[in-house]
C-alpha cells in the first residue's frame, strides 16, 4: 500500500505506544480540551506514513501553535458532545397551529434545542477569536477560511458583524427561525468548523506537550536517498532528568552490537530511538535537538518476549517466531529499522551467541534494513568483526571517587566487558535476606 509504514502489535505493545495499561507515549500528547481533539489526536497517533507531505503539513501545523500554547483554548466537553448531536437535518418547516402553541416553551425538546442553539453561538464566538488571535501571527489558508466562514455563520445567526458583546437572545417567537438557520441553513458549515476545531485541539495539544522540553522537528530526506539516521541529543519521553545521546546510523554500518552490563540503559536506549523514529512518521515533534533521516518504511521490535504457555512454546523458541514475524513483513529493499533487546536470552550463552551471529549475519548481507542488536554477550564481537557493515556500541560504565561503579547512560563506540551481576544482586539485599533466614 502506497505510503505505508509498518508496524505491528507487538512493536506498539513494546514501545508503549498506546497501552492501556500503565503510562503510554500516547498519554504523553493528551492534553486535549475536548473529546474531539482527543479522537483526532488519536488517529493522527495511530496513523504512520512515509507520505513526506502529509509529514510536513502536520509540522506546519503543530509550528503554527508554539505561539499559542499558554493562551486559553477553553471549550466544555459535554457541551460540545451535546452540539455534535444536535447538529443533525431538521424538517424545514412547522404548521402555524405549531409555531402558535405558547406550551411547548415547557417541553424538554424546546428546552434542549433553545439551550444547544446559544451554546453553538457561544463555541462560535469562542473560537472565532482564537482564530483571529491565531490570524495576527500565521496567515494560513486553512486558519483565514474558517476565520471567515465562523464570521459568515455568526453573522447570518446574529444579523451583524458587530460580535465583542454578541449573544443570542431566543424567544418564542424566533425559535424556528434560528432553528431552521442553524440546523438546515448552516449545518454543513457548522459541522465542518466544529471538526476544524476539533484538528485545532489535536495540533495545540501536541505542540503543548513539549512546552518545556527540547524537541525538534525531523528532516527527512526520500528512502535511501542518504542512508543515514541521525538524532542529536535523543532522550526518552518518560524520564525526568534524562541523559541525551548522539545517534548516528548510515547504510555502511547498518547493524549495531550494542553491549552494556545491567541496568546501563541498553533497553531505554533503544526505546528512545524506536519512539523517535515513530513520531517522526506520525508528523510529530521528537525528543532530542535535531533528526535527520531518510523515510523508513517500518519499525520492528523484539524487546519483551516471553514464553507462550498455551502453545507450549519456550522462550527461546518465542523468540524464534518471533523473528519470523518480522522478517515476513519486510518487503524487498525495505530499509526498516528492526530492534532486537537482548536477543535469546532464554538460552545458554553457546546456543544464544551461535543464533545471535547468524541472525547478525543475515542482517549485514542482505540490502536492506537498519538493525540494533543488544546483548550482554560481549564475547560474541571478536567473532562478529569478521562481518561487513557492523558497529560497535556500548553504554558506558565509569567509577566513583569510592571506585564503585557509576552508570553514565551515554553511549560509545566499543564493547562493554564489565560484570557487575554479582554487585547489583549484593547491592539489592537479596543476600542479607537469605543470612536472616538462616538465622
């Protein structure tokens, strides 16, 4: 399918992308004011492509709302809910015995309908002066034609131009009046500004979402036109005080070993680069101070693999299908990027280091994607050094004044061989518990 960019479930699931369960990257936009927003917002979410202008039209329109983002953007959900089904056809005409009877001004319908027509009136004054704050700064096509089309639908509601104390008065008399305007004259143009705020929502919520963090907007260039992938000070969405990491992948080392002891960062590393190159095809902003890449057609993730009880499948053996899945979604000359966290760790070190460097292998054959491999099996890259297109990563670990050790969370080039299994399980307390129960 043309402008297509893959992904499938278990990449979403392990990026967190949209989970319900726990904080998603997903939560980390929602800052909409209506429900509304909220479903364009998700739909923009869920919706990756390698359509390079779709891309930059959601640039411009993010952009175009840095100004804006502490100026108040107020719309009541439940009324907006309420208008969505109000607007609705509406016969186009009531018999005079109708329009005379004096007791349907008690009825819930009449209630409702004079309630629904100010409050349409209201969100059409509201966001007619957003846009023409907006209109000041960016002179959009898009921002002037429903600038003017909420004037013109005011003005045909209120018979004038004059709208700084502007309010709809409904009588008994003039009921059906503006009832026949709103729900037949300007139905389509209601709507079609009401979904316009909606998209307004969706953009100002994104744009609000990095009001205090570093973010840039990608660069991209066609597919393989450079083959690089690089990001300047990537960090990771979720982290409060996170460490920035230069990322530099070009078509001539396409495969990464990246080694690490635990807790280093080997998996929030690669998390953070797999979450930035999905915002970059949704169009959003990323985390870091600069992006430049070619589109990618996919994004694949083997990160949180377990065993499959009701299949009988081992872990190692999971993860086995696992890559099987991903290589049956690549198409031919894809140049997707495909993130394997410590890659067959439900085996020995033999069987996981001899699977490891033939998936490598493949890797560095075939013309085709990015790959990330980690692993603790440092031992492993004196073999893979024999293969063409591999770099060599590894998250550094320093010490402090005590010589103790000291994670950094930045990477470099090279092979970590520290060990530090043993420290971190005397560190947890683990063994202090075990001497207490022997006790």
């Amino acid at each position: 399918m043309a402008n297509r960019f893959l992904i499938d479930e278990q990449t979403k699931k392990d990026l967190q992308l949209s989970s319900t369960f726990g904080r998603s990257v997903l939560d980390f936009f929602s800052n909409t004011t209506t429900d509304g927003g909220s479903r364009v917002l998700q739909s923009f979410f869920l919706s990756p492509t390698t359509n390079l202008n779709l891309i930059a039209e959601r640039h411009n329109k993010i952009k175009r709302m840095l100004p804006f983002v502490d100026h108040s953007f107020y719309f009541d959900k439940s009324i907006l809910l309420d208008l969505e089904k109000f607007l609705v056809p509406t016969p186009n005409a009531k018999s005079f015995l109708y329009v005379l009877n004096v007791f349907r001004v008690s009825s819930p319908t009449y209630f409702y309908t004079k309630r629904s027509m100010i409050e349409i009136v209201d969100v059409l004054l509201n966001f007619h002066r957003f846009l023409a704050v907006v209109l000041q700064v960016n002179d959009d096509a898009d921002i002037a034609e429903y600038f003017e089309k909420s004037k013109y639908c005011l003005k045909k509601i209120l018979k004038t131009d004059n709208f700084r104390s502007a309010k709809l008065h409904v009588t008994h008399f003039n009921f059906d009046i503006y009832n026949h305007i709103i729900r037949c004259d300007l139905l389509k143009e209601l709507k079609s500004i009401l979904g316009f705020l909606y998209e307004t929502d969706a953009y100002l919520a994104i744009a609000k979402s990095f009001r205090d963090k570093v973010h840039c907007f990608p660069v991209f260039t066609k597919k393989w036109e450079t083959g690089k992938l690089c990001i300047a000070g990537l960090y990771h969405l979720f982290h409060s005080k996170p460490i920035p990491n230069d990322i530099f992948m070009a078509r001539s080392e396409k495969v990464w070993f990246l080694t690490g002891a635990n807790m280093a960062g080997k998996s929030s590393l690669i998390k953070s680069i797999a979450i930035a190159v999905y915002l970059a095809h949704i169009g959003f902003p990323v985390p870091g101070l600069a992006m430049e890449t070619d589109v990618l057609d996919g994004l694949f993730t083997s990160i949180n693999i377990n065993d499959n009880i009701d299949l009988g499948y081992s872990h190692f053996y999971n993860e086995g299908i696992r890559l099987k899945e991903i290589a049956d979604q690549l198409q031919p000359k894809s140049n997707a990027l495909i993130i394997l966290d410590e890659l067959f760790k439900g085996t020995n070190n033999e069987d996981a280091s001899l699977a490891i460097f033939e998936v490598m292998k493949f890797f560095t054959v075939i013309d085709g994607p990015f790959a990330i491999v980690s692993s603790h099996i440092a031992e492993l890259a004196e073999k893979l050094k024999g293969l063409s297109n591999i770099s060599f990563k590894r998250l550094n670990i320093e010490k402090d004044h005590a010589g103790l050790p000291f994670f950094t969370y930045k990477i470099s080039d090279g092979i970590a061989y520290e060990r530090l299994g043993m420290w971190l399980l005397n560190k947890s307390g683990v063994f202090t518990s075990f001497q207490e129960l022997m006790k």
